[in-house]
C-alpha cells in the first residue's frame, strides 16, 4: 500500500460537510457512543480531579465533546482537529458553553505535531481512534502525544480485539439505534437496510485470521475509492491490548491502566437497550456499572474503537 494514502483519505471523509452536525448528535442518536462517552468523560473529570491540570491538547478533538468539557473547567485547551467544519461546530458548541475563552483551534494533521514543544501540556487525549487512522505512522503518533504531554496522557484508539465481531455480525450496529424513528441519515440506513444485510452475509474466515494477526481494516479498495473521487472510510490499524501498553511503557510512561469502554453493552440486546436508556435510574444504574465491567482485563479488548488507556510521566 502506498503512503500518506491514510491522511489524505481521513482529511476528505472528516471534511465532508455534514460531519460537524452529525458527529456532534452522536449521544442523541446511538447507545453505544453513550455509553462510550460516559466513561471518558469519568476519565476526564478524574485527570483534572487534583488542580494540577492547567493546559490541556486535545488531539482529533472533533466537535468538542472534551475540549469543552476541559475548557469549563478552566482548563487552557487546544482544540486540534483534521476537519475544518467539524472545529466549526466545535466553535459553535463552545460559544453557546461559554468556554471559548479558554480554548485555541488549531486544523491539523496528528502526523505532524511539530509546532509543539517537549512536555508543553499538563494533559494530552485522543480519543474516538484518531491515531488508529494514520497507518502506518501509528506508533510514531502516539509517541509524538508522548511528547509533548508533561503529566497524564488518555488515549483510546481501535480495537482488533473489538472489532474481529463485526466481520461476523454485519447489523451490529443498529443494535445501538437510541430511536427506531430517528432521521440521523447513517442510523436510518442501519435499520432500513438490517434484513438486507443479514441475507447477504458470508462468514469469510481467511479475513477474519488476516484482521487477527494484522489488525488493518482497509487498504487498497479505499485508496481506489479515493482515486474516483469518494470519500471511503479511514484505513484503521486495530492495537491488541499489550500491544498498546508495551508502546506506552518503552515511551517511559507510568502507572498504564486500560479498559473496553462498550465491552458490556455489546452483549446486550437493542430492544433491552433501548428499555434502559428510556429510564433514567436505570440509565444511570447501567452506565455505573457499565463503567465498572469495561475495566476488568478479561473484556478490556472488546470495546471496538475504545480501547482505552490512561498513563503518567
């Protein structure tokens, strides 16, 4: 596969210019995403418990769901995103929150962090996979959040683990439609096309040992998509666990914790999601344990794009 095909293939799909809207609907429209977001932002708040988290980079910071969090915190945040209508909305978002005053933006690549200093932020995330997406760059990625990060560092990128279930499992995703009446556009072609899909899906065991032991969705098919003119999904690098952490400890990083943020929600069905999301003490009483379940090391590798990891200099 040649390179930089994964940049530019990212820069066009994150560019399109409904993302910024649809990205930022994500909790209103699916529960695994709630879930998701639910336990990173316990992750956040609980970085920043101890005052000692002044600045903070935000790295593929999208529409601003932690960027802003931080930044009403009183937290001094740059907002670093591949998409310019996505930081538009961040900006949006962060105007109405009141939290503009403490936020830069900044559009940009994750390749190249050259414009910021050894140990420049007390705290540096990623999260929602960014770094799965510049492959084969990845792990010079992730050392370059290393860098520039003095204090704490929270990252969360795809899962092979995670993912290997959707080879076999096609309409996994509509399982986590909130509303069977929604009119988001992708959850609506999750239901409509359910039956279409279930009917025309073969078990291909020699993509699924590939995906295992390569851990790449994606490659040359995208990059002839690109060619026409398309906007294909990002090629994603999918980390094992120890995978993950073993980059984390030859960086010189400490105190590596991980979980599967989405590795219990996924056994449930979508009719009893549904049940519990409509509850709020249930809702509640969920995400709580939830949040508990996703961190035992047994499941930490089931979370699809979340695998997650929290780590100290």
């Amino acid at each position: 596969m040649e390179k930089g095909y994964s940049e530019k293939i990212s820069r066009r799909l994150w560019n399109l210019p409904d993302k910024g809207e649809l990205e930022s609907r994500r909790e209103e429209t699916f529960i695994d995403d709630i879930v998701q977001k639910d336990h990173l932002e316990r992750r956040v708040l609980s970085a920043i418990a101890g005052g000692d988290i002044r600045t903070a980079f935000d790295g593929g910071a999208g529409s601003g769901r932690f960027s802003i969090l931080l930044a009403r915190h009183g937290v001094k945040v740059t907002h670093f995103d591949i998409s310019s209508p996505m930081i538009a909305r961040a900006k949006e978002l962060a105007e109405e929150a009141g939290a503009l005053k403490n936020m830069e933006f900044v559009e940009g690549a994750l390749e190249d962090l050259s414009a910021y200093g050894d140990r420049q932020f007390d705290l540096v995330l990623s999260f929602d996979a960014p770094v799965s997406y510049t492959y084969p760059n990845q792990e010079r990625v992730i050392g370059e959040l290393a860098r520039i990060c003095k204090k704490k560092l929270l990252l969360s990128v795809s899962s092979r683990l995670g993912f290997l279930p959707y080879l076999s499992n096609p309409i996994q995703k509509s399982q986590f439609v909130l509303d069977d009446n929604t009119a988001d556009p992708f959850a609506r072609w999750c239901l409509d096309h359910r039956d279409e899909m279930a009917e025309g899906f073969h078990f291909d065991i020699e993509a699924a040992r590939r995906l295992m032991k390569e851990g790449l969705m994606g490659g040359e098919e995208e990059i002839a998509e690109y060619e026409r003119g398309g906007a294909p999904w990002c090629i994603t690098y999918g980390f094992m666990p120890e995978e993950l952490r073993g980059i984390l400890e030859r960086l010189g990083l400490r105190e590596v914790e991980m979980a599967g943020p989405g590795a219990f929600a996924r056994t449930v069905p979508h009719e009893i999601l549904q049940r519990i999301m409509a509850d709020p003490k249930e809702k509640r009483d969920f995400l709580d344990f939830c949040y508990e379940y996703d961190q035992n090391p047994y499941v930490l590798g089931m979370g699809k794009d979340n695998l997650f990891a929290r780590a100290e200099r």
